[in-house]
C-alpha cells in the first residue's frame, strides 16, 4: 500500500518490490540467523527461528502459516504484474528461497 501510493512504481513493480523486500528479510531472520534475543543458557544458539517453531515439528499451523505469507504475497504480485517474465523472474526466486 505504502509502496503503491507514492506513485514512483506501476502497481506491478511495488507488488514485486513487497515480495522481494518481504522475501529477503524473511529468509535472514527465520533461516539465516541462529539463536534466540532471550536465551539466557544458549540451548537454542544452533538453530534458525525455523527450527524452533514448535520444536522442528513439520506441518504444523504455524508452519503452514508461515509457508501460506509468502506464497500469497507472490501469487498477488504475479496475478497484478500479468504474469510477465521480468517480475516472475523476481518473484519466484524470492519465493524459492523463502520455502
């Protein structure tokens, strides 16, 4: 909304711009760093936000949930960019990495 509204990028390009901006961040905060802000004992200090959602436990809701954002937010951009090369070029990458 923000991104659409300053009326720099067509509708396509601020879609696409959300999901790689969405895409990035959520890779480096669940999947990239290690460890937890209030681990006091260092137990979780080898795993990724990933792992620690509901103690590895696959398919659970919260998973889905988290699987279900960013496929969403791409399947928007490439709905609203017509489904052009360039912008799924950009966001199917983005969403590979997120998954």
């Amino acid at each position: 909304v923000v991104l659409s509204s300053t009326q720099l990028l067509t509708l396509a390009e601020a879609w696409t711009t959300t999901n790689v901006i969405h895409g990035l961040v959520t890779f480096v905060v669940l999947h990239w760093v290690k460890g937890s802000p209030d681990d006091v004992q260092g137990e979780l200090s080898a795993y990724t936000l990933w792992e620690q959602v509901d103690a590895g436990r696959p398919w659970t809701s919260t998973r889905k949930f988290l699987v279900l954002v960013p496929t969403v937010i791409t399947l928007i951009a490439s709905v609203v960019s017509d489904y052009r090369p360039a912008h799924l070029a950009l966001n199917l990458p983005v969403l590979a990495l997120c998954i």
